[in-house]
C-alpha cells in the first residue's frame, strides 16, 4: 500500500499563496482560479479581482466589462450555501446544477407558502405574476425592482407575516417573487442602479442554462475547488457547498481526489497527481482583501493561515472582515477611513518584514478605490476601530 503522503500547514500556505494570491492577466482569469467569488458585498468582486490583477489599472471598469457587457463572461448567481458568487459564465452550469438548483427548489418552496399564508395566493397566481415579469422585461430590458413594481403591479402586493406576534411585519411580495425568478436563471442582475458598490441591481431575461446532471456537476465543482483550495478535507468541501456528506464523499471520489495527512492529523483531499508540496516563494507577496475574499472563506477550519489574535477579524456570525496576506497567511486587517485613506494593523507580531509591501498596496487600494468609500456589510471590530 502506497503511503499517505504528510501536507505540512507551511506547505499549504505555499500553495494558498501560489494559486490565490498570484496575479493574473485578466477578470476572467481571476475568477478562474477562484472558482467563486462572493457576492454578498458587492464591492468584494471587484476588489478581490484587483487584488490579483497584474496591472490594476481602471479595475472597476475591467471588472464591470466582464460582469455587464454583452455577452459577459461572468455571471452572478446563489449558489453554494445560499450564497450569492460570480462566476465565470461558461462554468454556471454545472454550479447551478452542483449547488444552485436545490437553493432555488427551497425558495420557490418557501415562497409559495409566503404567498398562501399572507395573501392566500396559489402556484397559478404566482405562474401569472411571473409571466408579466418576463413580458415586462422583453419590453424593457434592465429594469429595476422599482420599475418592474410599476410595469407589474401585482409586485406591489403586501403580505402580513407572523399575524399577532411581536415581530409582525408587512413585507412586498416584489423582491420575492424576482430573487426566486433569479436563483432559477430565468432572469439576471445586470447593472447596478447606483455606483459600483451598490446591491441594487437592474434586471434583464436570462438565457437558459444548459442542463447538467447533478452528481457529474457536484464533481467538476469538487474538481474545481481541489485545485483552488485543496488541500482541504471532507469537512471543508462539505461546508463550502452545502452539500451532504453523502454527497461530499460521492464528489470527492468522483474527482479522483488523493488522500494526504495535515499537520492536525486530519485527512485532507487534493486532485490526482497533485501530493507535491513546495516551498514559498522569497519574499512573500502581500496582498489587501476585501471582507468576505474567496482565499479567507475556501475552507472551514482555518487557523493554519490565520494570526493568534484573529477574533477582530470576524463579526458575531462568522463573517471575515478586510484582512492583510502576506504570502499564504493573514497578518493583520485593514479599513477605509472616511477621508479615503487605509488604515491598517499588523496582528501578527512574527511578520514585521511585510510592513513596507503592507503600506505600498494599501497605496495601491486607495488608487483603485479613487472616490468611493466602503463599509463591509459586515462590520468586524477591527475594521470598525481602523475606519474611526
């Protein structure tokens, strides 16, 4: 029997800094060796991708390009865990058919029965609205949620939910109605109706995507991610899709994937032929990401590439704020300040080499950033002490 080759945590923040922290030559290939980028905060696309582009430049506008021109090369979509990506355009098959087609199965479920129990509506009430929606946006293309409300008044229907407890509220049933319409592919977000930071989007009919059986999906998904992140273990992939461990097991032998031990003693998975472990790279490349970064959310057990101190990261739920990366590892977090400038801490006592890379790209940021000012939707404490 062949022995388990041992993935060192220094091994595998080597390979975190080789596959995601490289710079790239465009969006698409950013994207490409992200797998996904979240999309929950709108200005995390486009700062993730900047990040590990090897000419920043005008990266809003390049990023925008990809996202909004026709055809576009990305996509976004809710996708693993719920959760809104981008994703490149030619690979949302199979990660719809992987992640994406049971979230919109849930919600078409929850908001029939948001419907009957608010408004007593049925499937052919819905059937109905849903008709207008598609037949107002072929007449007017990359509407907003107002405007669609005013083309389709049905939208504008309000549903009482939780009728006589405290926390009774009326809701419309327009953003409902569109977010399901959009996790089904029927139709898709396209340009934002503010600036580039903004989560409020216009709407435009989507081509049909290809259908994809489910298991080959879940292992071009489990394939894909592999290569990104892996070495990660079952638990990892588990958590990062939301599959089942079923599921997770099926994909991962699927993909052909190689068994090897960490550092914790844990059985971790990378793509066939893929054991060989190198050092990092002289020096480390440091790089400023967004909350919420791909590199900070591909895996659920994370203290191999995070400081001591990492609490001030992290809110109340989990999120990961702003961080600093100084090779394959976080080092400290960063913050916009309201008069644009970044403001930054190093967490890691270890690291104080990386402080001048450290000032340079948080120069660099504050150039991409220009005019605009962000705050994470999720706000952690460090971020929150860094922006005051």
């Amino acid at each position: 029997m062949a022995q388990v080759r041992r993935f060192s945590d220094q091994a595998r923040r080597a390979r975190a800094a080789d596959r995601l922290m490289a710079r790239a030559g465009g969006v698409a290939d950013v994207v490409d060796r992200l797998v996904a980028v979240h999309a929950t905060d709108p200005a995390t696309v486009y700062l993730a991708i900047a990040a590990r582009l090897a000419g920043p430049g005008d990266a809003v506008r390049a990023v925008e390009q990809e996202l909004y021109a026709r055809p576009a090369r990305l996509t976004r979509m809710l996708a693993m865990r719920r959760t809104m990506f981008v994703v490149r355009r030619g690979f949302a098959p199979e990660v719809y058919a992987a992640a994406g087609r049971r979230v919109a199965v849930k919600l078409r479920k929850d908001l029939l029965a948001f419907l009957a129990e608010g408004g007593g509506w049925d499937a052919a009430w819905l059937d109905e609205v849903e008709a207008e929606v598609a037949a107002a946006l072929a007449a007017h293309p990359e509407s907003s949620g107002a405007q669609l409300s005013k083309l389709v008044p049905r939208l504008r229907e309000q549903v009482v939910v939780a009728r006589g407890k405290p926390y009774e509220a009326t809701q419309n049933v327009a953003s409902r109605i569109i977010r399901t319409m959009a996790a089904e592919g029927r139709i898709e977000r396209c340009t934002p109706a503010g600036s580039w930071t903004s989560g409020q989007f216009r709407w435009a009919l989507a081509e049909p995507l290809p259908e994809v059986p489910a298991e080959p999906a879940r292992a071009a998904l489990a394939e894909a991610w592999l290569g990104a992140y892996g070495p990660g273990t079952e638990a990892d992939l588990k958590w990062w899709t939301g599959w089942t461990l079923g599921e997770t097991r099926k994909a991962l032998a699927a993909a052909g994937a190689e068994a090897v031990v960490l550092d914790d003693g844990t059985t971790g998975y990378v793509l066939p032929g893929d054991a060989e472990t190198a050092e990092a790279a002289e020096p480390p490349a440091v790089r400023l990401l967004p909350a919420l970064d791909p590199a900070a959310m591909g895996w659920r057990e994370r203290g191999w590439f995070l400081p001591p101190d990492h609490e001030q990261l992290f809110d109340r739920t989990g999120n990961i704020g702003p961080t600093i990366w100084w090779g394959g590892q976080v080092v400290g977090g960063w913050a916009q300040r309201p008069d644009g400038t970044i403001a930054w801490r190093r967490l890691s006592p270890s690291h104080p080499a990386a402080d001048p890379q450290v000032a340079a790209a948080a120069a660099e940021l504050a150039s991409v950033l220009g005019a605009a000012r962000l705050t994470p939707r999720f706000r952690t404490p460090l971020e929150r002490a860094l922006s005051a």
